[in-house]
C-alpha cells in the first residue's frame, strides 16, 4: 500500500508479521496481533522519515545490508521506554536494608562493587541506584563501586547520559533528594531539572542488546532488570535466567518488575527475597526456585 504525505498506511497481515518477525529476532521483542495499531503507526513514522511509500519496500530494506542502520532505528521505534524515579520503591528499601550494609562494609574494606541496571531506559532506575547510594554512603564515589546502565535503544541512552528531566518528574522525589541531586536546569524550550554531576558520574551508559553477547565476564553484586523481559516470550526469558545467573557474585540480587518471575521450572540458584527479589544463593544447593 502507498501514502501521500499527510496519510498514514494500513498494515496488512503480512507486512504486520514481516515487521514483527524482525523486532523478534532482533531484540527479542513479542508484538500479539492486538498490538497492530501501535507497531502500524511507529513504523508509519519511520516510513515517512525515510520517504518510502509501501511495508513491503521498508521490510525489504531494513533486511538489506544498507539497513543495518535502519534495523536499529526500527527497534528504538518499538520499544516501550515508560520510566520514573523510584518505580516499584519497594525494591529500594531492600537496597537500604538487606543489599547496601554488606556491599558498603566491602568497599570501605577496599573491595569492589558492581550494580547493573539492564533495560535502564532513560536513566532514572540507575539514577535512583545512585541516589539511595549516596544517601547511604555520601563517600560511596571515593570507593569501587560502579553502576553500569545499558538499552538496546541508542536514543533513551543519550537522553539518559544528558540527565535532564522535565519538571513534571520532581515529584516523583522526596524533597531531600530533590535538594541533594538535582538542579534546576533547561534543555531547549523544557525547563525542568538536571542530576548533579556527582550521580551522574556515579553511572556509566552503553548500548547493549540483551539477546547479544555481553561484553563482561561479570560479578555482578546487584542487577536490576525490570519491566524489560515482559516484552520477551518464554523461549527468550528462559534463556536469559541462566545468563543473569553467570554474571551475578555469589550472594548477588537480581530485581525484576512487578509482573515478571522466573519460570517454576527452572533449576536456578536465585532464591526469592522479597517481592520480584532473588539472591544468588551461594552456599546452598542449586533448588527449584519457588
Ligand atoms: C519499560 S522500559 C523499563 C525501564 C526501567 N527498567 C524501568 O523499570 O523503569 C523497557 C526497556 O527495555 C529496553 N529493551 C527492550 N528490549 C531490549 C533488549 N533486547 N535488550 C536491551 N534492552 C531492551 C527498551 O529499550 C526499554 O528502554
């Protein structure tokens, strides 16, 4: 089907699973067929970026080698990139709690400390990491301790490198963090708020598809992985529990979002430790997780 200028183009079946077919083997990403008017009017704003008039000529070229570039643009298109400041805060009680006093003792003794937030969007569950650190430990940046925040999606990871948010997102800190962290700033024609220079240096961001080989061995004391293998299916879930597991220290957390869980059939050595919160555990044997 063909467009003028102004007019969006009906995705038919075929060009639906077409589409689909690629966001699957590329990042792993499920779209049911409810999902059409979505993917139909994401992909129609690429078609009119690109000047091309039909699916089936964008399909063609994002398969093509000229379409490396594109096949990337197209999955920053598809992916679902809602965050805030503190989501699920439960999980950073038990940072507070259970996580940081043993991590802490660590560091001040000279030891290394490694937090992963994978599917960080743009930026504020690592940004989060690192306010409740430095609010527990204000000496935390003198030490080892490193976030590392990856996406697939070049485009939430510069905007999360920039640390800007629009006002509106204040409120989703208490008021001493908005004193600590935060100054007023503008980006453009936004007015809003920037991290201070302190958390953002606590965080470093790179692209990473998760479906792709990891660019570390590991060790990991902390991985949050939240509200990102929900777009995934069982197939792509179960084969990214047993990697989560290899790069996690003995001892180590793995966060997930409210609506994910490890399959029940899996052999893992994660045992539940609070709501969607698993520890590796290290001198116990490896147990069906329940
Ligand atoms: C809804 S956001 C979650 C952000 C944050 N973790 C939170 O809970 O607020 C999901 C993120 O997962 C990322 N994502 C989707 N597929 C991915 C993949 N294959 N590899 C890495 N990141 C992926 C998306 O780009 C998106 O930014």
């Amino acid at each position: 089907m063909t467009q003028s200028a102004s007019h969006a183009i009906t995705m038919s079946d075929r060009e639906f699973q077409a589409i689909s077919d690629i966001a699957y083997k590329e990042a792993g990403l499920v779209f049911m067929p409810e999902k059409v008017s979505l993917v139909q009017s994401r992909i129609n704003r690429r078609l009119r970026q690109l000047k091309i008039n039909s699916f089936s000529d964008y399909t063609a070229f994002v398969q093509s080698e000229q379409g490396i570039a594109e096949r990337k643009a197209m999955i920053s298109s598809l992916t679902t990139n809602v965050s805030n400041f503190f989501r699920e805060s439960h999980h950073f009680d038990i940072l507070k709690e259970k996580v940081f006093p043993n991590l802490l003792s660590r560091a001040h003794a000279g030891g290394r400390v490694r937090l992963w937030s994978a599917g960080c969007s743009t930026g504020q569950e690592p940004y989060s990491i690192a306010m409740t650190l430095l609010d527990f430990a204000p000496d935390a940046p003198t030490m080892d301790i490193k976030i590392l925040a990856t996406d697939i999606d070049p485009n939430v990871i510069s905007t999360a490198k920039q640390g800007f948010y629009e006002t509106g997102a204040l409120n989703e800190l208490c008021e001493s963090f908005q004193d600590q962290f935060t100054e007023t700033a503008e980006n453009g024609r936004k007015s809003g708020f920037r991290m201070t220079p302190v958390i953002r240096s606590m965080v470093s961001f790179r692209e990473l598809n998760l479906l792709s080989q990891w660019p570390f061995s590991g060790n990991f004391d902390v991985t949050f992985c939240r509200n990102v293998v929900i777009y995934f299916d069982e197939a792509t879930q179960m084969s990214l529990w047993p990697r989560f597991e290899s790069v996690t220290a003995p001892d180590g957390w793995l966060f997930l979002g409210h609506s994910e869980r490890f399959s029940e059939r899996l052999e893992t050595k994660f045992v539940t430790n609070g709501a969607t919160a698993y520890q590796r555990a290290a001198h116990t044997d490896t147990r069906n997780l329940k």
